[in-house]
C-alpha cells in the first residue's frame, strides 16, 4: 500500500472548499433547499422560516464531501504524474 501524499490531500481539500463558494449553488425542490459542492454535492443549504439559526438549516453530507475529496486528489495524482511524464519528453 503507498503512503498518502498529504500536501495533495490537503489541496484537494482547499480546493474543494472553494469551489463550494466559487461555483454557482444548484436549486432543488421548488427553491427550497440550495446545493453547493463538486462533483457531488455535499452541502445542503434550507430556505427556512425566518429566525432560525445558521444551524438548523444547513446539512452537510460527510460521505459525499470524503468522495469529492478522495475524487480530487486521485485526479491530483493522476495530473502529477502527466505533467513528470510530459516533463522527461
């Protein structure tokens, strides 16, 4: 098993955080709930009564953002290994 490039795993994990804010949200179920996430959206935001806290009306999927992440940083060792190949040509 190889050891875990852990400056990869911590860009993927920025970069997926900024795409959360970077890239428009998706609307679903009639302008209730908004989505935010890439390429699963893990972030669940609530069109809620007014008054609510911050809390009860945002959900955060654990599993889909471990997907984005892992998803990410493959795609991150995969390109490293691209541009070394394209660098020795």
């Amino acid at each position: 098993m190889k050891k875990v490039d852990w400056k990869l795993l911590n860009l993927a994990c920025w970069v997926e955080a900024a795409l959360c804010f970077l890239l428009p949200l998706q609307v679903t179920g009639h302008g209730f709930t908004h989505q935010a996430g890439f390429p699963f959206p893990f972030l669940s935001l609530y069109n809620t009564q007014w008054g609510w806290n911050l809390l009860q009306s945002v959900h955060v999927n654990p599993l889909w953002l471990v997907a984005d992440v892992v998803l990410l940083y493959v795609a991150g060792k995969y390109a490293r290994k691209w541009l070394k190949k394209l660098k020795r040509l």
